[in-house]
C-alpha cells in the first residue's frame, strides 16, 4: 500500500468560502451536479440514462469511440433501454453526452465507475479496467470529488487497491497545489517523490462503493427501482452518495464501509451459484436413476417455507454469477481461508458443459450416429432468454467441445448476429426454418427465449436435446437434462 499523502492547500472553493462537501451538497440540492460515469455499458448507460432523466447533466467516458458516436448520434445499444428515452436524454434535453477525452473528468463533481471485471486465462480477477480508471481519476478529477465503484470485484478493492491509486496518481493532477502556491513535481513533467503532496480520502474527494444489481431483460425490476446498497470510507462520503444516486435509484440502503458494500455484492451472487450448482449437481444424478428433477421441484416449492426453488440448465452464465465465487477466492487466500463450499460450486458450474456435451453424444448415439460429422444446431447462445447478452454463456462452451470433437456447429439466435467462443470461433446466426430444423441431425435448446415456438421445432426437428425445459415429455427422439 503506498505511503499516505500529507494534506495540502488544494484549488480554492468558492468564494464563498464553503467547503468541498457544502459546495457539492449545494449543487446536488439545486441540480446543478455534474455526473461522469466511467464505461457505458449494460451497468453504466442504463444510470447514466437515469440520472440525465432526472434534469443532471451527464458526460459518459468511454475508451471505445465507435461506442461514444453512438451515444452522441442518440443510437441505442442496450436492450434495457428504450430508443426513445437515449434519445430524449441525449438530442433533445442535451443532458447526456460521451466522450474519450478523460481530461474532461475535472468538469464532473461525482465520478462512477461501471467499467468490467472480468477473470484472467487463471481464473484471477483482472484489475486493469479498475485500475486505469483510477489512474485516470487521479490526474484528471477537481477536488471535492465524489468517487463511487460499481464494478464487481473483492471486498478490500476500494480501500487497499483503487484509494492508493488514485491518491498517487492525482500527484500528477494539474489542479494540485503546494503549500505555497508552486507547482507540483507532477505539473513541472518530473516523475513524483514518495512524499509527494497529493488529493486525500475525506478532504479532498470520498471513496465509496456502491455495487451494481443489473438483471437485464427483467421488467419488473431495472436500475431505478431496485434498492442500492451503499458503502463510503467516511460519514461524509455516504451522505454525498446518498443524496446524489436518490436521483437516479428511488431507495439507498447504507451500510458501515466499503469492504461490506462489497461482501453484499459476493454475496447475493454467490447464493445462487451455490443453490443453482446445487440442482444442477442433483439433475445429473436425477437424470442417471431415471426421475424427472422437474416433477421433484414443482412438488418441493409445494412447501409454503423454508425451501426456494432454483432450476437446473447448462451452467451458469452473466457477468457476475460465475465469476465472484473467484473474486473471493481470490482474497480469502490473502487471509488463509478456504473456501470449499464456494470452490465446489464454482467448479460444478464450470463442469456442466462438459455434462451437456455428453447429453448430445449420447442422443446421438441413440439414433447409432456420432457426434464426429454430425450436423448440429444451437438455439439459443444468450446466457439468459429474450436479452442479447453472450458473456460467459454455457452454450458457447458446449459450441467449442462439440466442434473440438468433430461436430458440425451452427446456431440460431434472434438477439444475436454473431459470436465468437472463448476457443475464438467464429459463428453467424442461421435463420430459423423448417428447411434448417430438418436438415440437422440434432437440435440443442440451449436459450429459452420466448420466441422459440416449440411445437414448431417438435414438428420439424429430427432429434432434440432440451437442456432447458422448454418440452414437456420425452420420447425417443427427445432428450431432456
């Protein structure tokens, strides 16, 4: 952890003489704050719309341009948002804009970050979104900054990697001044000292996290009206943060620090992994002693308390559910702690398309074909039905195995054009036929989107593998997990 920086006389506040947290409260209560948020995607441009809804005016940062000319001609790219809301937002009121030019951060008075945390090829949390947003944070932000994550990641990432960062980075911030009005090493192009004068946690800006809760294609809950869990390092800080996202989220729920703000977010996604890990597990077993795991769920949820019915598929996918039992495996070994239950259902999770591989062969095997050379057919490749959300999606897995043993793979997804798996092949959505369903010897549902007629796919398909549930009876021809 770096060295703490000695408080300095920073850019003066108004002439007014009130301090940074007055000045910001201010321009919150009047709607005159302005909100940067860092990564316009399913996390960032669903709050950045809401707050520019909210009369607030907004810069989005992006480092994709093709993405910011998007938001800037009113061009929607996520399904969670109406067309016609970005559009309002962004042509209209003129109250959301995107740009690259991170320089502009020092226009903003309250900084969020939503940009991805995803793992390396070692199943480590990769930091380097995080970290250069904080580097940019740091050399770019006015003082009495309001600074909020929403990334998920492990708990301690605020306190003890993006707080050292931002405090060493905004040595090198142009709006730095010395005790006695000089320049700072970092203004001059020298590289700065250990010792350096920088911006400081709860006087100069407030560190605080705030995670995430999107479920996208969900329309009974979206970014307004789902409670949100607020964790700052100071008293300060949860009061800025408060009184800013009560604009843009309708209920703040505040917690004692960031290091618990960030343990929710493990939390809440690591209970279903493990109870979805868990029927997943009893499925396989179910499906081996011949009872339908189905039949014994509608019967257990019978039971008006103490059992939650979670439902088996081909594993688990999204941008949080397979990946933060790691992001906490990944802490816990800085304390010596194992973490066994959590490791077994990460790593159940991670088998299942290996399992659904071997549903298929063995399908095939019944109508005395192989998987090598056979034409198969995907529906579906979202995580998830009726969204076009790809990442970490089983079926691209079981895409690469069924490929890797000889498989001739093609696939259908109204919601998405094109994929490429994590093996980087590369696949286009076919059309959806009674020709193309014919012609392949086996069909694989492995989306339940809502536009899969699944009557028309008994009648047409030659062999089915439903690893969703989507057919309500078995026969010779129909395969079910």
């Amino acid at each position: 952890m770096a060295t703490p920086c000695p408080p300095v006389p920073l850019s003066p506040c108004p002439s007014n003489n009130m301090t940074h947290k007055q000045q910001i409260l201010q321009k919150i209560s009047s709607n005159t704050e302005i909100v940067g948020i860092i990564g316009l995607g399913y996390v960032g441009l669903p709050l950045a719309v809401n707050f520019a809804e909210a009369g607030i005016k907004v810069i989005g940062f992006e480092k994709s341009q093709e993405k910011a000319d998007l938001i800037n001609s009113g061009t929607n790219y996520i399904g969670d948002i109406r067309d016609a809301v970005l559009r309002e937002v962004v042509v209209k009121t003129l109250k959301l804009e995107a740009t690259t030019d991170c320089s502009r951060m020092k226009e903003c008075d309250a900084l969020i970050i939503a940009v991805p945390t995803p793992l390396d090829k070692f199943r480590k949390p990769d930091m380097s979104y995080i970290e250069s947003a904080c580097i940019d944070i740091g050399r770019n932000m006015k003082p009495g900054t309001f600074v909020s994550l929403e990334s998920t990641t492990y708990p301690t990432t605020t306190e003890d990697f993006m707080l050292p960062l931002i405090e060493e980075y905004s040595k090198q911030n142009p709006l730095l001044v010395s005790p006695l009005g000089e320049m700072s090493a970092g203004q001059r192009g020298a590289s700065p000292t250990p010792h350096a004068p920088c911006f400081t946690q709860g006087t100069d800006f407030w560190l605080a996290y705030s995670p995430e809760r999107v479920d996208p294609g969900n329309k009974e809950f979206h970014t307004r009206n789902t409670p949100k869990v607020l964790g700052a390092m100071s008293d300060d800080g949860v009061e800025i943060g408060e009184a800013l996202y009560l604009k843009a989220i309708d209920n703040i729920y505040k917690v004692s620090s960031p290091r618990v703000s960030e343990m929710v977010k493990i939390l809440e996604n690591t209970y279903r992994l493990v109870n979805i890990s868990l029927i997943n597990e009893l499925a396989l077993l179910a499906g081996k002693m011949d009872i339908n795991i189905w039949e014994v769920i509608d019967a257990a949820k019978t039971k008006p308390f103490g059992f939650q019915a979670f439902y088996p598929g081909p594993g688990i996918g999204g941008h949080c559910i397979p990946l933060d039992p790691f992001y906490l495996e990944h802490i816990a070994k800085k304390y010596d702690f194992e973490l066994s239950m959590i490791h077994a259902a990460g790593h159940i999770n991670m088998r299942m398309p290996h399992y659904m591989y071997i549903k298929i062969a063995t399908a095939l095997n019944s109508q005395k074909k192989a998987v090598n050379g056979s034409n198969i057919m995907f529906l579906g490749v979202a995580y998830k039905p009726n969204i076009n959300d790809e990442r970490e999606s089983p079926a691209l897995d079981i895409m690469d195995i069924t490929a890797h043993k000889g498989g001739k793979v093609s696939y259908h997804d109204p919601y998405i054009p094109q994929v490429k798996t994590n093996e980087g092949r590369e696949f286009f959505s076919i059309t959806f036929s009674s020709e193309n369903l014919a012609k392949f010897d086996c069909v694989v549902l492995t989306t339940n989107h809502k536009d899969f007629d699944v009557e028309f796919i008994k009648k047409n398909a030659q062999l089915i593998v439903d690893l969703r549930n989507m057919v309500e009876e078995e026969s010779t021809n129909i395969f079910k997990l």
